[in-house]
C-alpha cells in the first residue's frame, strides 16, 4: 500500500510543482547575458523540453537510482538530503518528544482537576500556544535569551568551526527551535488528553477499577490514562507533516542546516528535483509516522493487535 | 535589467516578515561581545554572514550566490582585477600585460614564484587550460558576449576545435590572446571576471565531475584564503595562506555564516556572533551609539529605479517618463524612509567610476515641471484629480514592487498622485518573483540593480543596448547601439570615455528610466576588528586580507 501511495503523492506534487509559474532556466543562469537560443540550450540539458510526463518518470528513476542532480548545485540530491538530515532529525525528534510528554503531563493534570486553577491557566497558556505565530515566538525567544540574557546561542546548530554532532555542543542550539516547535504541539496535545482523559475517568470501568481497591495512581495510569491516549496516538502520525512543515520557518529564522530550509531555497529557485525529492522524503517519513501510530495504537490497546480480538 | 538583487531581495523578504519586529526591540540594549575572535589555539578567526549559500565555488559556473560574491575575491585570482573605488583594470596573476596598437592582441605577463594553496607551482599552463575550459562546450552556461570576442572561442564552444585557439603560450611566464576585434571590456569583463583553475588538479576530469566533485566545494586556488571545509545549510571555513604572494593575511581564520534572515543577522551581529555586518538605517542607532562598535556609512552601490514597458503606448511618450521622475521627491524620500541614508539616483552607474557622465540630463523634483510636461503631452486633469487624454484614457497604470521595494512604491504613489497619476501598487513575494519581467507582461516595476562586482560598462550595456537577450524594457535607439560598438572599439581611453559618455546623454535624453536612489549600505564592526576604510562593500570584502585583530 506505502508504495502506490508514494507514487501517488509524487505524481500530484510534482504537478503542483509545475503549476507554478517560473523557469528555473531563468533563476539559474543569469538571463541578461543568455540569448534565447542559450535558454533553450540550457533547458535541453536539463530536460525540460520534453513532455512533463517524461520529465516525471525520468527525475522519479534518476531518484530512485540516486543520481538525481540538483538544478542549483549539480550535486546529487541524495547527498544534499542527507546532509541536511541530521539537523532536522534532531530537532524533530527532539520536538516530538517534549511536545507528547509535555502536552500529555498537562492535559492529565487538566482532567484530574478540572475547571480549576491550574486547568484554567492551563487551558489559557495552550490557547496562546496555538495562537502564537512562529516567528513571531522565535524572534522573541531570541531577543529575551539570546540577546537580552545570553544564555543561549542566537542561531546556528553548534559552535562555528566546529563539524561534529556531540548532543552536548548541539544541545544549547536545539533549545529555542525546540521551545518554538513544541509549545504548538504541546497545546495541541494537551487538548486533545484533557478531553479524552475526562471522558475516560466518567467511564463505568473505572469505578469498577476503584471498588476493587486499585490504588488511585494505578487507576489513573494504568486505566484511564492508557485509554485516553489513543486519539492522541492518532495525533503522532498526524503531526509529523505540520512539524516538517514547521521546520521550514524555524530553521530560517534559526539559520539551522536542515531540510526545512532546503525546501524553501529550492522552491524559491525552483530547482525541481530538490523539490520533488524532499517531498518523496517528506511523505515517507509521514507515512513512518501513520505506521508508528498504528504500532503504538496496538502497544495501546491490546484489542487492536492483530490476532487477537 | 530587472533582476532581483541576490544580495538584499531575500534578505528583505524575511526581514519584512520578522524583521521590525525585532528591530524595535532591540533598541537601546547595551550587549556583551562574545569573544569568538581568538580561537582556543590562540590563532585569529573571524565570522562574517551571508544570506545565502553559494551554489558552488567553481569559478566561471554561472550562478554562484551571495556568500561566493563575498569571499571570490579572496580566494582565487584572475589574471587582472577590478580597482578600487573606480572598477579601473589592475594586475592580478599577470604582473603586467602589453597591448597591441590595433588593441587585438593582448600578452599577459606572469608573476613569478606564484603557487597553489597545495604548493604546486602556478604556471602558464593553468592559463591556458583555464581558458580553454571555461570555452569549451561542456562548460556550464553559454559563451558570454566577452569571451565570444576571442579568436577561436564561437568555434572551441561549438565543438568544432579542440581547444581555444585564440589563446598561445608564448614561453613559461607569458600567455598570448588574440581578439576578433579591438573591445575594450574584454579585461574588466571577461578576464577579470574568471579565476584561473589548477590544470593538476582537474585535468582530465569532466566538467560535470568536477562540479559534483570536491573541488567545487573545497577548491584550491592560488587565493589569500584556502576554503578548508564548506559545512551544507552552515558555513564556510577559510583559512589564511602562508605562502601567500601579498604576504600572510592578518587573520588565520575566516568563517562564512550562511543567515538568511535580516533579524537572526542582527541579534548575531549585537552578540558578538557576527563580527561584522551591515544594518537598516533604523536600527544604526544602536549600534552608533555603542563603543563596542564602529559603524562606517558607505556609498550605495545599488540603485533604485522605475522601469517602463516602453512598448505600451502610455509610455511611448517620454515627456511623461520624465513627468514621473519630476514628480518624485525623493531626498524627502531618502530623508524619512532612509534617515538620510541615501542620495538621490542620477544615473545607472556609480557616481564614481570614470565612466560616469556627470553632464548627462537628469530630472530632479520639479512638480510644476512634472506638470507642464503632461499638459503639453496632452494629459490634462480630471475631476478626480487623475489626469486624462483627449480620448477620456486615465493616465493610470499598475506599479509591480518586490516586497523589498514595497515601502519605495508606498512612497512614491503620493507624489504621482499629486501630479494627476493614478498607481496601483501590485506587490510580488519572493516566491512570486519569477525571474526578469519581460515586455508585454507588465505596465511598470520598481528594480534594483546591483553594481557590485561588474565593470559599470558592462552595466550600461546590458541595460541599454539593443537587441538584449532578456528584454525587460523594450528599449531601442539605433544611435545608442551604434556607441556600444564605437566605445568597445575604441582604441584609447580619452577617446573612449568620450564614447560613453555621448552615449549616456543620449539614453537620458530619452528616459527609459526613473532612477530613484542609492541606499548607503551601514557596515557596523565589532571593536575588535579593525577593517581599512573602504569605498564600498565589494572592496570591504575584497580586501579581508588586511583586516587585523586588535590586541
């Protein structure tokens, strides 16, 4: 199924891609010096005098085989995804991590008293959380601890001239983005436990939970908690696209070496195969994520296991 | 003509989004530098920013991006170069060259003792393979209109010889190039403009090898700086030749950040991140007013203009070309949108260079002027306060600005309303922007051309000589052509200068272009780094190696 979904989704984003107006002849060269007759040279080297569906299959199998070169660079794609891999890689997962943990904290501290202080401040802080524009966030994180406090580096991924990936140089880097990153995911997820979690501790199997003694941490952990995360599992898989996306913001504004901002200087100079490559790239790692939620949904939930009913 | 400057559009796309915002906060915060200037090693290193990466630094490869323009001088040599501030032809590796008295054939001598940041010794031999490369017809990109001035080069492109047969060794140090005809832009547009390539480092190779090779990423030239390591998305890394025929750089290490956004430059900027960088006009107080800083103001080597699609038949006319640059106010312009940054535009050059026609027409403010020019054009006011033709035509038309030129074209509107012209502003994004505009797509847009590494000649050329390979402008007069030609023909500099600047009086007498201004740019230096005082950014850059570290 993963495979004709891919092929699917290449086909579509590579004709979204070709809708937009734009010749990357003319972003790559400088058009003052080239006649017409040098365009049209140039777009034969490229390719991009044959019909679209050719140019479709022959950037897909140049992909496949790795060979596929950038319009820009000239260098193969392959190598420049993976080169921008690790920094994107490690702020994702980064973000992934403390927005689930910290949105499902919150929400379970919502639902367990709820209408209350905290749940009102809570509900208040998740509200701006997704209301705050990135960069907007970003640039003020910046200001206050960068700037104003130094505490933290203002952007970049590590230390200048240094190479390596040492988590504890990289760490005070992933701060901000991840802070930006997250507090949207945070709200998000935080909503979505608060609701399911008060949904779930009304239900008749935990009072049952409690009439036979279970201790009172045990019922919530072990039966509600456990219960409630399944539509927040769903959110895992959901989530992956809106924080690639995300990243394409934050790793500007952060000048971090990532994907993000591959994506948006290759669309700017419209070099197609980068384009067309990060979003194969970017709809595998989705459809990885749908996967992990489906694992986890079973991990979750032992009905849902297979052979097992 | 209507290429969007690689070295501000960009930056002014995400400074437009983030930019003010944090600028406005950053006023009057007092900041600690950081100390990035002396590295563990006690060895000397320096960080500059770009907003973007180059594409590759395989020099001659068409495209090459705004941290390549920073440090292409630095790195590599031509046989000749550009001069300081006035772009005049100074020597480079060829420690001197002869001229024949037809000015056909041109005998570059070399400088002695010259070797390759790998301590190969420099030779003829590179020379020569350099110009055969750069000829041939795998080299990326088309045979410029200068190199096609060689003898042999339309035919070694085209594959029908196997090297440039314009171009002879004569002995070990001396190299001979033989034009089709006298031009006299071939040295500041062509020669200056290549570097020459290690023949024993790429011989051999394909040139699309090389460009996915190594070499161009981390090559090696005969330059002041070796790039040593280019991290993807990151920075380059350079480090100070030794063996260097200027002497030893005073600085071991430059880095090159590659910082996309404005806002991020900034805040780099006031934390010591960035040792050095240039600033808008509004946040120059700051900075100014901080001793942990200098700040230099320097003349603007880019100018603002309006151009026309002069095949529109609302812009035949230029009585009403120069009606709009009449109408403009701009040092009130120049004065609130730039505090006083700035000069008012007077021609498509820099002032500065030899070339310039001080002479030639220009259309300062003047609104009854701007005025009486319609009214003789036949334009006379309406109702509306919008002027109209004897054919009840408005003399309205849609005004196309880049996000970065948005405020310009806000500024400007007012003033053409004043005089009875009615502009819609049509704003285009960054992404929107689709490279030059072509005549028949457009009514009028505001530009901004660059003059940063370019002979001012090869600028007024590209601009306004006809027939152009992309017409932005439609722009053609025969006796304007008929210069280019006379002025690249001509056999001595009096005679030259003479040349181009007949020529100019004709273009401004015609108008196709409004120009607007020259924004100063605002370099600010952290304290401890001392840079010479320079004419602009290009010799700032191509001058780091005198930059020192103060003890």
């Amino acid at each position: 199924m993963l495979i004709p979904l891919l092929i699917g989704i290449s086909i579509i984003s590579y004709a979204i891609i070709r809708l937009a107006p734009g010749d990357p002849t003319k972003m790559l060269a400088d058009p003052e010096t080239l006649t017409t007759e040098q365009m049209e040279a140039m777009r034969i080297q490229l390719g991009l005098d044959q019909p679209l569906y050719v140019q479709y299959v022959k950037t897909m199998t140049s992909l496949m085989t790795g060979d596929l070169l950038s319009f820009k660079t000239r260098e193969p794609v392959v190598e420049m995804i993976a080169a921008r891999m690790p920094a994107t890689a490690a702020l994702a997962i980064t973000v992934l991590i403390v927005g689930f943990i910290g949105g499902i904290a919150v929400g379970v501290l919502q639902a367990l008293r709820p209408n209350g202080l905290a749940d009102d401040i809570a509900t208040l802080v998740t509200l701006i959380g997704f209301a705050v524009p990135t960069f907007w966030l970003a640039l003020m994180l910046m200001l206050l601890f960068s700037v104003r406090l130094d505490w933290l580096p203002v952007s970049g991924i590590r230390p200048p001239n240094t190479s390596g990936w040492d988590p504890r140089t990289v760490a005070p880097y992933l701060v901000l983005p991840t802070i930006v990153l997250a507090t949207n995911l945070i709200a998000t997820v935080a909503r979505y436990t608060r609701s399911s979690m008060l949904d779930a501790l009304s239900q008749d199997y935990l009072r049952t939970a409690r009439a036979k003694g279970l201790a009172e941490r045990s019922v919530i952990v072990r039966h509600a908690l456990r219960n409630s995360l399944l539509p927040v599992i769903t959110l895992l898989g959901v989530q992956v696209p809106n924080l690639l996306g995300g990243t394409v913001a934050v790793e500007t504004i952060f000048a971090l070496p990532g994907i993000g901002r591959l994506a948006l200087d290759s669309v700017v100079s419209r070099d197609y195969p980068v384009i067309l490559s990060i979003n194969v790239f970017v709809a595998i790692l989705v459809l990885l994520g749908s996967l992990v939620a489906d694992v986890a949904y079973g991990i979750a939930d032992p009905r849902i296991r297979q052979g097992e009913s | 003509m209507s290429i969007p400057n690689p070295l501000i559009s960009r930056r002014r796309f995400t400074q437009g989004v983030a930019g003010s915002a944090l600028a406005a906060s950053f006023a009057g915060v007092t900041l600690p530098i950081a100390d990035v200037v002396t590295a563990q090693d006690g060895s000397t290193q320096v960080i500059i920013g770009a907003w973007s990466e180059p594409d590759s630094l395989l020099s001659g490869a068409p495209h090459s991006g705004a941290a390549y323009q920073q440090i292409q001088r630095i790195i590599a040599n031509g046989l000749v170069r550009l001069g300081y501030p006035s772009f005049d032809v100074e020597p480079d590796l060829a420690e001197s060259w002869d001229v024949s008295e037809d000015s056909t054939v041109y005998t570059f001598h070399l400088r002695d003792g010259v070797t390759w940041q790998d301590g190969e010794p420099f030779t003829v031999e590179d020379v020569k393979f350099t110009l055969d490369v750069v000829t041939s017809p795998d080299w990326p990109g088309a045979l410029d209109s200068y190199w096609s001035q060689v003898v042999g080069a339309t035919e070694h492109k085209a594959g029908e010889a196997t090297e440039l047969t314009g171009a002879r060794i004569i002995d070990d140090s001396t190299i001979e190039v033989t034009l089709l005809q006298p031009d006299t832009l071939f040295l500041a547009s062509a020669v200056s403009r290549q570097r020459i390539l290690p023949k024993h480092l790429i011989d051999g190779t394909t040139i699309a090898d090389i460009q996915k090779s190594d070499f161009a990423r981390v090559p090696t030239y005969t330059g002041a700086f070796q790039v040593t390591e280019w991290l993807p998305g990151e920075s380059i890394t350079l480090v100070a030749n030794p063996n260097y025929w200027e002497g030893k750089p005073g600085i071991d290490t430059i880095i090159s950040r590659f910082i996309p956004d404005a806002a991020t430059s900034i805040a780099e900027l006031s934390t010591g991140g960035l040792d050095i960088g240039t600033v808008q006009p509004d946040q120059l107080a700051q900075f100014s007013s901080d001793s942990t800083f200098t700040v230099q103001e320097l003349p603007g080597l880019r100018i603002a203009y309006i151009q026309f699609d002069l095949t529109k038949e609302l812009f035949t006319d230029p009585r009403i070309r120069k009606a709009i640059s009449h109408a403009i106010d701009r040092q009130t312009v120049i004065d609130t949108l730039y505090l006083g940054y700035g000069e008012p535009g007077r021609s498509f050059i820099p002032t500065i260079s030899w070339v310039y026609n001080p002479d030639a027409p220009t259309y300062p403010y003047d609104p009854d002027q701007a005025a009486a020019l319609l009214e003789e054009a036949g334009w006379t006011l309406g109702d509306d306060g919008i002027r109209v033709n004897a054919d009840g035509q408005r003399l309205a038309f849609e005004l196309i600005a880049p996000t970065s030129s948005r405020t310009d074209g806000l500024a400007i509107q007012p003033f053409l309303q004043a005089i009875g012209i009615e502009v819609t502003l049509v704003e285009q994004g960054a992404g929107q922007t689709t490279g030059p505009l072509e005549v028949g797509q457009y009514d009028a847009s505001i530009s901004q051309w660059n003059n940063y590494i370019i002979d001012p000649r090869a600028d007024l050329q590209r601009t306004f000589q006809n027939p152009r390979p992309t017409d932005s402008t439609g722009y053609a007069n025969p006796d304007v052509d008929a210069l280019f030609l006379e002025a690249r023909a001509a056999l001595d500099r009096d005679t030259e200068q003479g040349l181009w600047f007949e020529l100019q009086d004709l273009v401004e007498t015609d108008a196709p272009l409004v120009y607007l201004w020259r924004q100063q740019d605002l370099l600010v230096v952290g304290n401890r780094l001392t840079v010479p005082e320079v004419s602009s950014l290009s010799e700032l850059y191509a001058r780091i190696p005198e930059w020192q570290i103060n003890s």
